[in-house]
C-alpha cells in the first residue's frame, strides 16, 4: 500500500512541478486581472464536470463494484462489466458536452456572477468555454478507466496521465504562445488536445495489461442501474462539494482580479492536497474495499489510521508554512511580468486562508473511502451538503470583509464541518475504534510541525531582502528551496526528537 501511494505521489509531485511552471508562465502572460479570470473560468468548468461525473461519484460507485467483482468472479467478468458500464458512461458524457456548449453563456453567467458585459470578460468566456468543455468527455473517460488499472494495483499509468496535461501547457505556452501571441486561445485548445492524449495513456496502459475495455452497444441493464443508482447521492456529494468552488469563484468575481488570486493561490494549497489526499484516496478506496470483502473489518481499519498518520506526517509541515511565510511564497513564485507584488502579497493572504483547511481537505479523501468501500454513498452526501450549507452562510458576508481571503476561510470552515461529520459517523458506525497510540502520536506531528513553522519564520526574516524582490527569479525561487530544505531538516528533527517514529521505524514503514 504504501508503495502504492508513493507511486501515485510521486507522479503526482511531477504533474505538479510541471504545474507550477506552467502556472508561472500564465501569470506572466495573463497577470491577474480580467483575461486571467476569464482563463480560470474556462480551464474550471470541464473540471467541475469531472470532479463530479469523474473522480467523484462514478468512480465512488464503480470501483468497489469492480473491485468486488475482480475479487469474487476473476478479470473477464469485471471487464465485461466495466465496458457495460463506460459504454453507457460515454454516451451520457456526449450528451452533457453537447448540453453545455450549447447554453455556455448561462453556464458562464451562473458560475461567475460578476461577469458583466461591460466590463468584457462575459464575451471573452463564451467562446474558451466552448472549447474547453470538450476535455469533459475525454477527462472522465480517463477517471473511468483509471478505476479500472487502479483497482488492479496499476498506478503509475493513471498518474502519469496527469503529467501529460502540464506538458502539453508548456509545449503550448513555451513553442505557441510566442509565435501566436494569443495565450488565452492556445490555452484553451491546449486542454482540449491534452485529454485526448491523457485517454491515449491510459487506454494503451489497458490495452498493455490485456484488461479488455473494447466498447459495446450501450444498455441500461442491471450492472448498470445499479452504478446509477449508487452514483445518485455521489452525484449530489460531489456536486455539492463543487458548489463549495463555484461559490467561492462566483462571489469573487465581483471584484476583477479575484478570482485569478484565488486560483493562484489555491494552485498552492493543492500541493499537499494531491500528493497526499489524492494519493491515499485512490489508493485506499480497492484496498479497503477487498479488506472488507476478505471479511477483514480490522485490517481496513488499521489500513485507515495508516492512512491517516501517513496524511498527517506529510502534510502538517506543508501547511505550517503555508500560514507562516505565505506572501514569500507566493511573490518568489508568481512575480513576474503582468502578476505584480501586490497581487502576491494579497494572494499570500489567500494561500493561508486555503491552508487552515487544507488537513480537513486531505483527511476527508482518507474517510470516504470507509464509506465507499461499503457502497454507502448516502451518509458523505448528507454530510457534504451540511458542510456547504456552511459555506453559503459564511462566503458572502466573510467577502465583503476580507475580500478573496474570506472566500478561502469559508471554503476552509466547510472542510472542517465535512471532515468532522464523516469522523463522527465512522465512530458511529464502529468503524473508527481508536488505535493505540494515535492520538499521541498525531499530537507529536502537530508538535513537529509547530516547531518547523516557527523556524522558518526565523529563516524567512533573514532572507527576505533576497526573496522579495521583483527581479531575479532564478535567485527567488533559489532562497525559497533553500528555506525548504531548512525546514525538511528542522520538522524531521522534531520528529525524531519527539519519537513521532524512531529512524528505523519510519525507513521501515517507507521500505514496505
């Protein structure tokens, strides 16, 4: 398990290496101001679409059906039942594609409502709408069969197609852009052609691995109702879940130049978020599920709390600093060109926002999957539209005080409330009985990571004629590196000073 999930991070890590220059080359051309907006408007919406036909409740509903019938009948019988499935899934995808270019102009008007037609950005996202909405079809389509190598402990291929999408960006933002001179057209045609080459990469892993996903004539037959079915309340989960983003994105578009530093900012906060919460979500979701069909309750529990000290050990530092040195953070990576130092310094103010929630965030995917494994879809979604019932209280008037920033504190508060809820009902349900020493131990991570964040603090003081500065971005991002490795040292000090794990016991866990 813990290589898998070290495989899965580890292309992730570089999906988001290639991210971050990706990002860094849009914030020059694009700044963070009325096009930038309209940019993350257009790359978001198929994103939302996958995140919630995709990531979230297809692949909620079919990859314990998979997984158990691998288990219980052998290959043939659950491929036969995954290309049921994705034949049917395929058709349905068309249709929304098809829905959603045709009336983008109310899609555009109902996700960003300061989008107006005097100021310009309404009329220039119409159209990269129009043409980024056909990654949604080949996006989900990825997620669908990714399921399907996932739950034959295939990882590499489903994460590497990841990868693919930033080289394509940098391919067009490096070779295109400066010939075209047009960034937020070859942006937009950019996604399009990268979810055609992300199906390519896991269709030919499928097609490698003799795992036959040939489609056939699309048929609502039982199998397939049944995916349908338990995709009902995964469809409201993740949909809900969504409109947590919308909101937030939707509020701020109010303000020009908000959206684009939340999206920046959040570029950030995801890092820990996809290397980890990603990871042991995709990894645990087959794993638990064959634990419990093994009639293994102890097993998937002990592989939950794993989970969970692995999440917390990892992403606790990432989040310290974060909250501490947000505004170096941001200005050492984002200034340049048309993206200014008061545009970082606010978008810093963002990033930390993000940050508070970002261990809800990553505990969440570590949860659901206790729930999913069991086929319960309902109990995450009643709880997901609580905690965005918190989010709607909150986004509004947290705006108008505190701009974007209290778009990410309520974006962080609902996280909390979500990630609370599913603790609870795990505990309720007798699944979440306490591991000895767990709690000490995470005590010891958060002890680790304060005393990490304080150092850096320090560090960043002492180094800040260096950092912030608007030229030299070589020499910024140089510091910055530097002050990471001061703070990988500092936080495995601590942790080995407070016994979070012994050196023999961390190589142990990282070796298996």
């Amino acid at each position: 398990m813990f290589r898998s999930i070290f495989t899965v991070s580890g292309f992730t890590l570089m999906s988001r290496v290639l991210g971050f220059a990706r990002d860094v080359l849009i914030a020059k051309y694009l700044g963070a101001g009325a096009t930038a907006d309209v940019w993350v408007a257009a790359f978001r919406l198929p994103n939302l679409f996958r995140r919630i036909f995709g990531e979230g409740a297809f692949n909620a509903a079919f990859v314990p059906m998979y997984s158990g019938r691998l288990e219980e009948k052998g290959e043939k019988a659950a491929d036969d039942f995954a290309r049921r499935t994705l034949s049917v899934m395929g058709v349905i995808l068309l249709v929304v594609s098809a829905l959603a270019f045709i009336f983008m102009e109310p899609l555009m008007k109902a996700t960003n409502w300061g989008f107006a037609p005097e100021d310009g950005r309404l009329a220039l996202a119409v159209p990269a709408g129009r043409i980024t909405i056909g990654y949604l079809f080949f996006i989900c389509l990825v997620a669908g069969v990714s399921g399907v190598l996932n739950s034959r402990r295939v990882f590499a291929a489903p994460a590497f197609a990841y990868v693919v999408l930033n080289i394509v960006f940098l391919a067009a933002l490096l070779a295109v852009i400066p010939v075209a001179g047009e960034p937020l057209t070859v942006l937009c045609w950019a996604v399009l052609v990268s979810g055609l080459l992300q199906l390519a990469v896991v269709v030919g892993a499928s097609v490698k691995r003799q795992v036959n996903l040939t489609p056939r004539r699309p048929k609502l037959d039982a199998d397939v109702k049944k995916v349908g079915k338990l995709m009902g309340p995964g469809l409201v989960s993740a949909g809900v879940q969504q409109l947590n983003l919308i909101i937030g994105q939707a509020v701020a578009s109010y303000q020009i130049g908000a959206v684009s530093l939340i999206f920046y900012a959040d570029r950030i906060n995801q890092l820990p978020l996809g290397l980890l919460g990603i990871a042991l979500g995709t990894v645990l979701l087959p794993e638990i599920t064959r634990q419990l069909r093994g009639q293994n309750p102890e097993g998937a529990r002990a592989t939950m709390y794993q989970g969970m000290e692995i999440a917390m050990l990892f992403s606790l530092p990432a989040v310290a600093a974060m909250i501490v040195i947000p505004g170096p953070i941001m200005h050492a990576l984002f200034v340049n060109g048309e993206f200014t130092a008061p545009a970082a310094r606010e978008a810093g103010w963002v990033l930390a926002a993000f940050a508070l929630g970002t261990p809800a965030y990553v505990l969440a995917r570590v949860l659901q999957p206790a729930y999913f494994a069991r086929e319960d879809t309902k109990t995450p979604m009643r709880f997901t539209i609580i905690s965005t019932l918190v989010n709607l209280v909150l986004v509004y008037p947290m705006f108008r005080w505190l701009g974007p920033t209290g778009c990410a504190l309520a974006t962080s508060a609902a996280g909390w409330v979500n990630v609370t809820l599913l603790w609870t009902g795990l505990r309720g349900a007798d699944f979440m009985k306490m591991m000895p020493g767990f709690l000490s131990r995470i005590g010891r991570i958060v002890l680790a990571s304060v005393i990490m964040g304080g150092g850096i603090w320090f560090a960043a003081e002492w180094v800040k004629p260096w950092i912030m500065t608007d030229g030299n971005f070589v020499g910024r991002v140089s510091v910055l590196l530097a002050l990471v490795v001061v703070g990988v040292a500092l936080y495995f000090a601590a942790v080995f000073a407070t016994r979070v794990y012994t050196v023999a016991e961390l190589k142990s866990r990282l070796r298996r």
